[in-house]
C-alpha cells in the first residue's frame, strides 16, 4: 500500500509539473512497466524442451531472486512434456505451476509477463509473433526464421510493438566476443579479408531422442498444432521429437550451429548478410533415416559495403562424425588474425616488411593482445556453456526492467536467418544462393525459395 501510494504521488507531481509521459523518451506501456519496477515479472514457458530443461532453467534460477522475475506457467501441446514441465519447475520454485495445452489457452487467460520459447526450430519466428501480440517480452530461441516468409512476418510484428526480444544468440553477451566485436568496429583489426568458422562433433545420438519417440503417441499431443503452417503429412513421432534431423523442420547443422557463428560475422563486420552462397555436402555417416546432412561446407561471399572490409569470404564447415567438438572461429586481416578458440589477436600470417617492401608497401602485423579470460565456447554444451547463455538471459530480464534493447535484437535474428535459409537455399537446389534486397526474398535457380 505504502508503494502504492509513493507512486501514485510520483505521477501525480509529474503531472502537477506538466511532464508529458512521452516527454521522458518513453512509451506509455514501456512508463507503465517503469513506474511499477517492483512488481514481480510473471514467466512462461513455450515448450518445455531439452534446451530449456539444460539451459534456461539453471540461468533463470541464477537471477530471478535478485531481478524479482516468477516462472508461473508451461505451455507445451504433448502431454508428458507439460506435467514435467509442471513438476520440475515446482519443485524449482516452489509453488503451483499451471498447465496449458497450447500457447492460446496461456495468453488467453493473462497469465504471463515474458515467454521463454525452445520449440521446433521452424515454430520459432511465429511463436515469437504470437507472443508479442499477446503483450509478452520474448526470449527466443534460434535459428529465429527458416523461411523468407516466417522471417519477414515475425520482424514487421515485433517491430510494431514496444517489446523485448532477446535472440538467443548467446555470444552476444560474452566478454570475449564483447571484445573482439569492439576491436574489430573501433578499426585496429583493419579491413576483415576472411573468416573459417568450423564445428566439429563425433555423436551419431546428436538431436536422436529414441526414448522419447517410443513413448509420444498422437493421441497425446496436436500434430496438426505442432506442424504448423508447413505442408501437411501423417504424423511421425521421428520428426516430432528429432525435428533438426528433418526438413523443412529445421536446417540442422546450419540453423543449429551456423546460425551462431555467422551472427558474429554481422555483428562484428555491421554486415546484415551474405551476397551469395554456395554449399555442398550430405549424410555420409549416420545413415538413421535423417534428411539434414552429417556434413557440410558452404563458402559465403560478402560484398563491401562499409570500412570495416572491403569485401570478404566466410567459409563454414561442419561434421558430425568425427570433431573434437570445439567450435572454431578465426577472423583474418592483411595484418594477422583473431583467433576466438584462444581468445587472441595476433600478427599471424601478417604483411611482414620484407614482403612489403618488395612492393613499396609498409609492413601491417597486429600486436599480441589477449580478448578475455573467460571460458571457451564447447560444442558439447550445446550453443555455448552455461556461463554465455546464463549472462544472456539475464541481460533480457535487465532489459525487461529497464526497457532498454538486448543484446541480440530481432534484427539479429533476422539477418542470421537470411545466412541460414540462403544456404539451405543452395543445399536444396544445387544451385548458388542469393538474396534481393528489394523484395526480401532468397533466391535461387533464379527462382524465390520456399521449403
């Protein structure tokens, strides 16, 4: 009551001095949410999934005391999902958590604040529209689009809100990366020429769920819910549960692994996406009846467009058959490279003197400079440990409080969902990818992309 009324008499004096609500920089909902920052911030599960089990839940129980944020629902259409959902995050929090058979039936009854989304890779972009426009801040997931179309719906949707969308494109909250983005936007790397991003794992269980599999009935869940606005087929417990091993469900190795490190190329270069693709690979090993590919190369051309490099080729590989399953990204310059396996900029593979001087040029080699101490990303942990993802979650509910933008904005996921469908464009059609700027629209074989 005494909270209450110290507001009500703070609005009051800014009123009584004729301080306009949008003369503060604020909007009225982002005020409203100001004025009432002690209020408890309700949350809400949208699937309860192995990423959000591993991953969100240890992060938000690392900051929800101190932010004063609740987890108060679970949304997830298969049944012993949901109860476990229930039954986990009661015990975390220790109080009742409701059930809800579908997103709708969550909003619908104003039970949420925010939303943590972890669903199948193509249900992300249009859960995170639904849940804008039930008036929730939104963590999540990426790859964010798998389509042009679901791309460009869920960014003209968000962006016609005020809320908070945090991509969960976790090195964006990483000091290393911090760090190296800084260096490379302040000028002292000079002109990016190349960037070989790599990673490697030896895990023919990746994205399986065999135990799950046999337990999902269709009885228990809403197949037709569940697939959404793709093209509709029988129900198949296979790609329900292990979706990233299916198209047009997910891209696999590129939405769930490219998707990160060709963020940071965005990010540190202010490119938005690639100029062209061209990709090459298939299933060489792991022959289970997946349809995405256990191996890939793609090699992406980026025009110049700004200082920070004159033009530049990214070449991306992964396997899944033998890695030591440490992500590799390594940034060249004429004067030598970063290195964000070892957190380091050197002058290796530098312009020496001798070899400038031949051409009447001035010798370019970086200095040694350590990035940051911090832990090294591990693909055994998935997207980058519990360190990256717990520091970018609470970065989202920092920026739920303050109304100030993320990390990693919608626009991030946008452009990394370009990258993403641009090659699953060139992996589909045996041709190279473009992108037309003025339509928005991934082309390939001369032709729009769809599935």
């Amino acid at each position: 009551m005494k909270n209450s009324r110290r507001l009500f008499i703070k609005q009051a004096a800014l009123a009584g001095a004729g301080v306009a609500v949008g003369n503060l920089g604020f909007s009225a909902k982002s005020y409203k949410r100001i004025m009432g920052a002690n209020d408890r911030i309700r949350v809400g599960v949208v699937g309860f999934s192995d990423r959000h089990k591993d991953a969100h839940i240890p992060s938000f129980m690392n900051h929800y005391k101190e932010l004063n944020f609740d987890l108060v629902a679970v949304s997830d259409i298969w049944k012993n999902r949901r109860e476990e959902g229930m039954a986990i995050w009661k015990q975390k929090m220790q109080h009742d958590i409701v059930g809800c058979r579908n997103n709708e039936e969550m909003y619908d009854k104003k039970l949420v604040d925010a939303v943590f989304i972890s669903t199948a890779d193509f249900q992300h972009a249009q859960h995170a529209a639904e849940a804008v426009k039930a008036g929730c801040d939104v963590y999540v997931e990426k790859p964010f689009a798998e389509t042009m179309e679901d791309n460009r719906y869920a960014l003209k949707t968000i962006k016609a809100t005020d809320r908070i969308v945090q991509i969960g494109s976790q090195r964006r909250s990483g000091e290393n990366y911090q760090a190296a983005a800084n260096f490379i936007r302040d000028g002292k790397f000079g002109p990016v020429t190349m960037v070989e991003l790599s990673w490697n794992v030896n895990q023919p269980g990746r994205w399986r769920r065999v135990a799950k599999v046999a337990q999902l009935k269709e009885e228990d869940t809403d197949w037709k819910r569940f697939l959404m606005n793709r093209p509709y087929e029988d129900f198949d417990a296979r790609k329900y549960l292990e979706f990233r091993l299916f198209w047009p469900y997910s891209s696999g190795l590129v939405g769930q692994w490219m998707s990160h490190q060709i963020d940071t190329v965005h990010w540190f270069t202010e490119m938005p996406h690639p100029r062209s693709v061209v990709a090459n690979g298939g299933v060489y090993a792991w022959k289970d009846g997946r349809k995405n590919w256990d191996t890939i190369t793609a090699v992406f051309d980026y025009g110049p467009v700004n200082d920070l490099s004159t033009g530049f080729q990214v070449v991306f590989s992964s396997r899944m058959h033998n890695g030591d399953e440490k992500p590799a990204e390594i940034y060249y310059s004429n004067g030598g490279e970063m290195n964000l396996i070892n957190n380091t900029v050197s002058p290796k593979g530098g312009l020496t003197k001798e070899k400038a001087e031949v051409m009447g040029m001035k010798e370019n080699r970086l200095p040694e400079i350590t990035l940051s101490n911090v832990e090294q990303v591990a693909a055994s942990a998935n997207t980058g440990g519990d360190k990256l993802t717990s520091a970018h979650v609470r970065n989202w509910m920092e920026c739920i409080r303050s109304r100030q933008p993320p990390h990693a904005p919608v626009e991030a996921g946008y452009n990394h969902s370009i990258a993403t469908i641009m090659v699953n464009a060139a992996v589909h059609t045996g041709t190279k990818a473009t992108f037309d700027e003025k339509t928005q629209e991934v082309m390939a074989g001369g032709k729009i992309f769809k599935y």
